[in-house]
C-alpha cells in the first residue's frame, strides 16, 4: 500500500477528531449529539479497519472475519438495548 | 529427490512453513488467525460498552454531570497521540513489507514512545482522580450527593474501562518492544514480515477501542 494512502487516512482521523469536539459543542440534544459522536468514532473506525488494517485489501475470507466481531456486536447492542429502552414504556411493579 | 522440490519455482519461498500450499496462503492463515483472536477482544471490551451504554441510558444526567471532572484537553492529546501511534505502527508495517530495517527501527522506536506517552498523560489524569477522591474505593466522595451512587458508577466504568484498555497498550508495548529488537537483530533484514503485521493488526484495534472511549467518557451531551 502506498504511503501517501496512509498519510490521507490519518489526516482524515486527525479531520475526524476536531469534527466530533466541534461536534460535541452543539446543542442539538442527548439523542442527536450521541449519535453523531458515534457515527463520528464508527468512521474513525473504519478508517483505521480499512487501511491501516488493510481489510480494503485483503481477501474476501478476511472481509468476512474483520465484519463478524462487529456484526455481532450489533447485535448483543441491539436486542439489550431493545429490552431496557422499551420497559419504561409499561412499568411493571418490581422492576427497574 | 527433496532437494529438486524444495526447489520448484512457485512452491518455493523462504519463509514458507511445510504444511501450507504456497505462501500467499500460510500469509491468508495468518491473518485469518488474528482477526479471530481480535474478534474475541471485541465481545470482550463489547460487554463493557454495552454495560456502560445501558447504564448511561438509565442515568443520563448523572453520567453528564460525573463526567465534567475528566479533563477533556488531556482525552483530546491522548487521542490525538493514539492515532498519530497508528499512523506510525501502519509505517513500520509497510517499512517490514519493503525491508527496510532502519525504517522499522524508526518507526517501531515512534511506536512505542507514543504509547508510552499515552501511559503518562493517562497516569497524570488518573492521578488527578485519585487526589479528588473520585476513584471508586473506599476513599470515594463525590460533592454533590444527591448523585453520588450514580457518579460511582459512571468512575466505576470509567476505571474499569481505560484500565483494560492500559493492560491492552501495556501489551501492545512488549509485543511492539519484542519487534523492535527483532528488526535490530536482523541485520539483512531477512525475516518474515508477518509478525509486524500481525502485531500491527492488534495496536491498531487498541486504538479503535480507544476511538469509541473517548466520545462516550469525555464527551457525553447535556
């Protein structure tokens, strides 16, 4: 991989890390400004996945490997979440 | 007979173990092994997220107010430090591909001095918890409290979760350390570049862990 690749993926990091300290000096509320700090870190991430893991160029069984950790992830999120968020909708006597 | 084998153009190549095909697949085998292995870490440091993130969720306003004690200036530094550590880990990465020593020294060198840098500027900010008494043992006062139970929570997470992250940059730094006296040793550069690689894939997830760390404990909205 050529270094100016490697140079172009740290400045857009380094472009990235002023984006979500700017980010965070909004008012746009908890839910918005949470989403887009992680939306921000998720893009950092895939920079960092990308290129200096070399997943971009790598074959499609590593693709493969490099997705599930986070594909799963996505998942242990998503189904705990879906159960804490919603058991304030129907409070049940006994439960937080 | 073996000699005439062991010298077939395409089967050949020096850093070639016997039980794999030909070279492009033993390199597959160990990227494969170590993407296995990091996937491991993710659900490992996934079930602190998620313990921190249910958590932020159930006391949101507790956590912004416990959180205006971390200094942001010293995160932002360390961030910035991390990835310019990165940056400089995917460079001896690439200087070991091309085989050249002096630029794995230096950019090894780089490596670690950054990581070390992050331990120390981590170090001064914990230092600064421990002095106003928000490390959660038994010395822990928060002054407001009304909120201290979930401010104990939220160092909790805090400490539990940029101290697995510090075991991690403390192993990172061996493994890095380990490369570099290799890289010196190796005085035709001769050797394998795959352990570099490989030791290259775990620092940079250490910083993608860091990445997602630092918005979620230094910067959480009002």
């Amino acid at each position: 991989m050529p270094v100016v690749l490697y140079v172009r993926a740290f400045l857009g990091l380094l472009l990235l890390l002023v984006a979500t300290l700017m980010a965070a000096r909004l008012p746009l509320g908890v839910g918005f400004n949470s989403l887009i700090a992680l939306a921000i870190a998720a893009a950092k991430a895939l920079i960092v996945v990308f290129y200096f893991m070399h997943v971009r160029f790598s074959s499609r069984l590593v693709q493969i490997w490099a997705a599930a950790g986070f594909v799963w992830l996505l998942i242990m999120f998503g189904i705990t979440l879906a159960d804490y968020i919603v058991r304030s909708w129907a409070p049940i006597a006994g439960w937080q | 007979m073996s000699a005439e084998i062991a010298h077939a153009p395409a089967l050949h190549h020096e850093h070639l173990s016997h039980q794999f095909e030909d070279i492009e697949q033993q390199r597959e085998s160990y990227v494969v092994g170590m993407w296995a292995f990091l996937v491991t870490e993710i659900m490992f440091f996934g079930a602190v997220f998620l313990a921190y993130t249910v958590y932020r969720v159930l006391h949101h306003a507790a956590f912004y107010e416990a959180h205006k004690q971390l200094d942001i200036g010293l995160g932002t530094i360390n961030t910035f430090v991390l990835l310019a550590s990165s940056f400089t880990m995917a460079l001896a990465v690439r200087c070991a591909q091309v085989r050249s020593r002096r630029g794995q020294v230096v950019f090894l060198g780089a490596t670690l001095s950054l990581a070390g840098g992050f331990l120390v500027i981590k170090a001064v900010e914990y230092s600064h918890k421990f002095a106003h008494h928000l490390f959660p043992g038994q010395a822990f006062h928060y002054p407001d409290a009304a909120i201290a139970d979930q401010a104990r929570l939220f160092y909790s997470l805090y400490f539990g979760a940029t101290g697995l992250h510090a075991i991690h940059v403390i192993a990172g730094m061996l493994v890095i350390g380990a490369m570099l006296v290799r890289a010196l040793f190796d005085r035709d550069a001769k050797q394998d570049y795959m352990p570099v690689e490989m030791t290259g894939l775990y620092w940079h997830f250490v910083d993608i862990v860091w990445i997602f760390l630092f918005p979620l404990l230094y910067l959480i909205p009002k």
